[in-house]
C-alpha cells in the first residue's frame, strides 16, 4: 500500500483568529480513496457521482488520480461527514480511508 | 446484453436466456463471501480511530446483509420476464444502485479470495475453488460493464 504524501489538491484554509469558532478548531480530515486493480474506472467514476454528487467531469478527474497516482485526496471535512463518506464508499467497495488533516 | 429504454423512471434490458439464467445464480449466490474486517484509516492513531473502524465494519456487514435481502427481489417475475425468446430485466434507480453494488462486491471479494492479484488473467496453474472465485470475478465484471457502459455511455455522449 502506498504511503500517504503531502496532500496538495485541498488548499489551506485561511482562518482569523478572531472569528475562528468550535467547529474550525475541531479536528478535519482527508477522505483518499486508493488504487485498486479491481474496481472498474467506470464504476469508481460512477460512485464519485453518487456519493459526492459530482458532474462527470471532477469525478473522472478524481478516478483518474486515483488510477495513475495511487490515491485521490475526494474532499476535507470534519470527523462525523469524512467518516459518513468513508461508509458510503466503502459500501460500494471502493478502498476509502480518512486521514488527519493536520 | 442491451438497453431497451431508458427514461427518469428506470431501465430496461434485453438479455439472452443464458444471461438472465447467469445473472440470477450470480444474485442468489450473494455474499459469496463472509465479510472482511477493513480499515479506516492508515495514518490515524487517535483511539477514537479504533471505535470509528468497529462501527464501520459493523455498518458494512448490515448493509451486506440488507443488500442480500434485496438480492432475490431484483430477480422476481414482475422485474425479469421471459419475452418471446429473451428475458427483459425492467429496474429503477434504486434497484439499479443495489445490482451494481452486489455484483461489484462480488466481484471485489471473488479478488480478495483469489489473493488479491495484481494481474487479472487466470493463471495456468488455478485450483478447483480459485476457479469457482476467478469465474464469479469474470462474470459479475461482465454484467457491471454492460449495466454501466450501456447507460454511462449515453450520458458521457450527450455531454460532449
């Protein structure tokens, strides 16, 4: 299994210390979905849409790198909604992990 | 195999009798595994994680389970109906998602049984039960194509 390098396709956010609230300060997560020879990329293309309600185009841009890279980093959220995604991935057999942001 | 109409409320197929006759063992068959623990992260040493990964995989084993519940309805006679010399298999969106999602998992853990392989040509040398798991593989592969090709087809086409 790869290892997990510095995701680069989420940026930063940029937050004022003076208006940060609980929620920025709660923790947040990378949901990577990762390499597999088995799943089609039609059907990983396919879930993306599903699961994310993506058009077409960023979910193939996403299996793609997951298909050439090893991984995909699919979205930044905090704990409770990058583990919902996690389980609805993970239904669909794709290999989805979540993984500190920070 | 192929899409006879498609509108907002569902699919038809056409599919040969060795096809429906196929497609039915493969969905009474499901799970054709137990289910196998998996993993929620690879980085996360938090203890929460541990808690996180148990809920998970209890999650997925029910789901499996009402997936095979819903496995032998997509299969009755008001959905596959013999017609003529071919069988059509009529479906909504959600039985659409439940088929996808049966046949891709047994095509998935047919893989896992099989070693988890890089390469997905049969070697020479398989036993008798890798077989069984390389045809199982082969076969929902082939239905998983064609119920997404036919459709995702269409909707890549009209996009361009």
């Amino acid at each position: 299994m790869p290892s997990i390098a510095e995701p680069h396709t989420v940026p930063t956010p940029t937050i004022e210390n003076a208006t940060r609230s609980d929620d920025a300060l709660a923790p947040t997560y990378y949901v990577v979905c990762w390499n597999d020879p088995v799943n089609f990329m039609d059907y990983v293309t396919h879930v993306f849409m599903k699961v994310f309600g993506w058009p077409r185009q960023k979910a193939v841009k996403h299996m793609r790198e997951v298909h050439e890279q090893g991984k995909s980093v699919l979205v930044r959220e905090g704990a409770e909604k990058a583990e919902f995604y996690v389980h609805q991935l993970q239904g669909y057999k794709l290999q989805a992990t979540m993984e500190p942001a920070e | 195999m192929r899409l006879l109409t498609h509108s907002k409320s569902g699919w038809r197929y056409q599919l040969s009798r060795v096809e429906a006759q196929a497609l039915r063992s493969l969905m009474k068959l499901f799970p054709t595994t137990a289910h196998v623990a998996v993993r929620i992260t690879q980085t996360d040493t938090d203890p929460k994680a541990a808690e996180r990964e148990k809920l998970l995989n209890e999650s997925l084993a029910e789901h499996r389970e009402e997936l095979r519940r819903k496995a032998l309805h997509l299969m009755s006679g008001d959905r596959l109906r013999l017609q003529h010399d071919r069988y059509v298999l009529g479906i909504g969106l959600e039985d659409r998602e439940i088929l996808l999602q049966i046949l891709n998992d047994i095509r998935v853990e047919s893989w896992r049984a099989l070693g988890q392989p890089d390469d997905l040509d049969p070697p020479a040398n398989l036993s008798q039960d890798e077989q069984v798991h390389h045809n199982r593989m082969s076969l929902a592969g082939y239905f998983e194509c064609n119920f997404l090709n036919l459709e995702e087809g269409r909707e890549a086409a009209a996009e361009d």
